[in-house]
C-alpha cells in the first residue's frame, strides 16, 4: 500500500524531508543482500520479489519528491538555472536527515561480511539497486506539471539517486574507518561535498567539525553539488520516454552511475590508513548465543 497519496487524502502523512529520509534509507536497506537462501530458485524467485517491492516503492519515493518540489519548491519552475540552486537546497536539506548506520550497526545487519571489502560490496549492492529502483519506477510517478529545461519528475529522481548515493558514501566511510564527526549538518554536508567531488573526505578534517561546517556552508561546495546534480538530470532525460522501454533506461543509468560512484569513492578511501587500526574489530557484533538441542 502505498506511503504516500496526493494531497487531499485525509489521515494522510504529507511528504516531509524527515519521511523522505526514511524511506529513502528503508529503500535501501530492503535492497541489500542478506545472507544466501539455499537452493537456486528460491533465491532468483525472491531476487525478483525484492526487485518488483524496490521499483513500486521507488515510484512511490519519486511521487513524494515531486509533490514536494511542486508545491514547496516553486522555484525549480523558473528554469534551469533557478531550478539547480532549488534542487541543491533540497538535496542540502534531506541529506542531514538521512539515518546513517554506523559501523556496529553495519556488521550486526551483515554478520557474514568478514571483512571491510565484503562489507562494503553488500552495501555497494544495495545502493545500486535503489538507485536502479528509482530509475525503472519514475514511469509511474504522478504526472505533475512540467516546468521548462527540467521535468519535476526527473528532478524528484535526481535527489532521490543523489541521497541513496550519499547514505552509500557515508556509510562506506564507517566501513573504511574514517567516519565524519560533528553535528548532523555538518557530518552531512561533508559527505554532500564528497558526493559532489567523487573522493573520501580529506582526513585532515575528519576531526575538525569546524572544518567539516565550512565545507558545508561554502560557496565553492554549493556550486559543485549543483552542476552534480544538473549533469545528472540531463543524463536521465531519456527515462522519460514512454512505457517500460524508459524505465529499462532510467534503472540502467542510475544502476551504472551509483556503481560509477561508489568505485570512485572506495578507491579514494582504499589510499588512506584509518586512524585507529583497530576500528573493525572493536565494532565486531557480539557472538550469537549457540542454539540449544
């Protein structure tokens, strides 16, 4: 059933940056390989269950943006230009909100990854596939009204895609050891710069929040994350065409650019030695308790 409804359904939660959030992260984590069923087609039949539960709730995602920038976002109706200044403040605004795991969390979920890189491939998968969701769902979004240079549904799709790859790149920063600190904002506007740049956060700010806040306020970072996010928007203009063949198009662009994103980033990381050489041990899930006779 769907979260979301156009406006006039009462009883009806309305879009807010907080229930976007959330179901951002839930579209995420439902994505994410758990550990292998037994037997072959049972596991390609659930393969495609989640992957059918992925592109309605993408849809639904999609919808709730759009709505969102159709009636509180105005200005991404006055044309390109206004609209990527629109749409960055939107993408700033979600992304503190974005519930992060941290490591502990990360391994509990994933009590097979043995190490960071089988981690951070689970994770990678997740993203991936969200992503690829969003794509092959906008077809189904709510048609609203199309401003000029920029469609509300692909600019919905574009912020969808670019907060499921920042949840992917902070959450790739606790696998390698080098979590942000600071304030919520400023956690998010670091990861929000490293989105925009395609590398790891400097190390040398990692422990300085008020390094980390002037990342997120700066001119230069805004900049960055709206021509981001304007190349972005342009690469999914063909989703839009009609029937499934803009879906199948939609879900193979975002698939291949969260991939694109989340090789650049691991290399950046892969390049620096954590701080504290035992962070991945001292986030090691406590041992399941054996089972009984």
């Amino acid at each position: 059933m769907a979260i979301f409804r156009k406006p006039g359904r009462p009883g009806q939660p309305e879009p807010t940056p907080d229930l976007v959030a959330d179901e951002l992260a839930g579209l995420v984590e439902e994505l994410e390989p758990g550990e292998p069923a037994e037997g072959g087609l049972g596991e390609l039949a659930e393969y495609r269950a989640e992957t059918e539960r992925g592109r309605r709730r993408g849809a639904r995602l999609v919808t709730a943006i759009a709505r969102r920038l159709g009636t509180g976002g105005r200005a991404a109706a006055k044309g390109a230009a206004v609209g990527g200044r629109a749409l960055t403040e939107q993408l700033l605004q979600t992304a503190p909100r974005i519930p992060v795991r941290n490591l502990a969390t990360l391994r509990a979920q994933h009590p097979g990854a043995a190490d960071p890189e089988k981690l951070a491939d689970l994770l990678i998968t997740g993203a991936s596939r969200a992503s690829s969701a969003l794509g092959a769902g906008v077809g189904a979004a709510a048609m609203l009204p199309v401003p000029p240079a920029m469609p509300v549904e692909i600019a919905a799709e574009t912020i969808a895609v670019a907060a499921v790859e920042i949840k992917l790149i902070a959450e790739l920063h606790e696998v390698y050891g080098f979590p942000a600190q600071g304030t919520a904002t400023q956690r998010a506007g670091a990861y929000v710069g490293a989105w925009a740049n395609r590398r790891g956060i400097d190390p040398t700010l990692l422990a300085k929040p008020a390094g980390l806040a002037a990342m997120a306020l700066g001119s230069e970072v805004r900049q960055q994350v709206r021509r981001r996010l304007t190349r972005s928007s342009l690469r999914r203009l063909p989703s839009l065409t009609p029937l499934l063949v803009g879906a199948g198009i939609g879900a193979t662009i975002n698939l291949r650019d969260t991939r694109k994103v989340a090789r650049e980033i691991r290399a950046s990381l892969r390049e620096l030695a954590p701080a504290d050489p035992g962070y991945w041990e001292a986030a090691a899930p406590a041992p399941r308790p054996p089972r009984g006779d």
